[in-house]
C-alpha cells in the first residue's frame, strides 16, 4: 500500500485513476525508467497536467491496465476533469510519498512495515498479538484470544460497564460449558465475514453477519471492545 501524506490528510491510493498511479511507483515493469516514488509521481502529475494521456498511462500499474485499457483511462480523464485537476493539485503541492508494505498472516492478520532512511522497517509491535487499535483488530484479535482459550485476554474486550462483574472464570465457564458448540458457530460466522468493512460511526462500529445478526464494537479509552455478537 502506498500512502500520500499533506498536512493532517492522507490520501490513499485507491479507486480514483488520479490516484492509481501511484500504486506502480515502488516500479512499474514497463513504461519509463524511474528512480524513486517521488519521481514516478511527478512524472505522472506532469503528464496528466500536460494532457499527455499516452505517457500517463505508461505509468499505471499492470494490473490497473489489465482492468482499464487506455481508452476507459482517457475517457476517465475528460469526463472527470475537475476531479483530476483538483487532486493534482492537491499532489504537487509539496506531497511526501511514503511507501507501505504489509505482511499478511493465515488467519488475516497483518503486520505493516514502513522505509526509513532506506530501509524497510516494522510499524508495530509485532508481539502484540491481540491488538485493540481499529474495530477490525480488535474482532480478529478477540476471535483469535477465544479460539486459544485465553479467558485472561478475552476480558480485556469486554465493555467497562460489563467487565466489572465479569470474571475471568466466568468466562470459562459460559465459552467452555454447555453452549460451547452454539458459541462456535457464532464465532465461525464472524470469522466468515471478517474481510468484508465494518460499518464505523465515531465510537461504535458493527460488522453485518446476514439473517439480522450483527458484531458490534465500542471504543473505550483509545481500544475497541467487542460489545455483542447476535
């Protein structure tokens, strides 16, 4: 994932063909030679500046020209002009580009990593094993700490005004006892829906799971907490 950051904003690399180039600048195995991100992108903002749709999309990822040939790229540019021209000039205003990387788990979980100085860095603690940080963190973490049975870290995303009253034995004994079997199938079914988008409001947050049944989140203190599953 590559990130473009101004100011407080940050304007990600997503759908938008303004911003789709930028996903080729950790280098592109065709069009012009480049040397670093930054001239990647300025090449590119040069040439959709100058109406040079041809070199522009030389600098579109592959798998971006595999979806859109240079045609539905052209036509993209005309007919959302004010949209480009805005997002070019938001981009040359002195944008910094960093680049992104991600170290994607079996069961989903992701570890980020940064360049500093040159280098690829870690961007978290990779022995925090059940982070709190997002509402998708804290549901995959909270699966994760009762699939391995640690009632200990399952408290931890349990809502303030519930975990006063709850103990670690308790949970044992209601996620371990008779509905164990009902309980894993709900766990099963968030597990399903994990890589679809929560729903997010400020301090709440619900991940649909069909037939009216939901997994809502609360944020507490800076750490999402698993509200519900029903």
């Amino acid at each position: 994932m590559l990130t473009v950051r101004r100011g407080g904003l940050r304007w990600r690399a997503l759908a938008a063909f303004a911003f789709a180039a930028l996903a080729c600048a950790a280098g592109c195995a065709r069009g012009p030679s480049v040397r670093s991100p930054d001239e990647t992108l300025r090449r590119y903002l040069d040439a959709v500046r100058g109406g040079r749709v041809d070199e522009a999309y030389t600098l579109m990822s592959e798998s971006y020209r595999r979806d859109h040939d240079r045609a539905a790229f052209e036509r993209a540019l005309r007919e959302h002009r004010p949209d480009v021209e805005r997002a070019v000039a938001l981009l040359s205003r002195g944008a910094a580009v960093e680049l992104r990387a991600e170290a994607r788990a079996g069961d989903g979980e992701t570890l980020p990593l940064v360049v500093e100085g040159g280098q690829w860095r870690v961007a978290a603690d990779p022995l925090d094993f059940y982070p709190q940080g997002t509402p998708a963190e804290a549901l995959r973490s909270f699966i994760r700490a009762v699939e391995r049975r640690r009632w200990d870290v399952v408290l931890r995303f349990v809502p303030a005004q519930d975990r006063r009253a709850v103990t670690i034995e308790q949970l044992r004994s209601r996620w371990e006892g008779d509905k164990r079997a009902e309980i894993a199938e709900e766990i099963a079914e968030v597990r399903a829906h994990l890589g679809e988008p929560l729903e997010v409001s400020s301090d709440a947050a619900r991940l649909p799971l069909g037939e009216r049944r939901e997994a809502r989140l609360v944020r507490e203190e800076g750490a999402w907490r698993v509200e519900a599953l029903r």
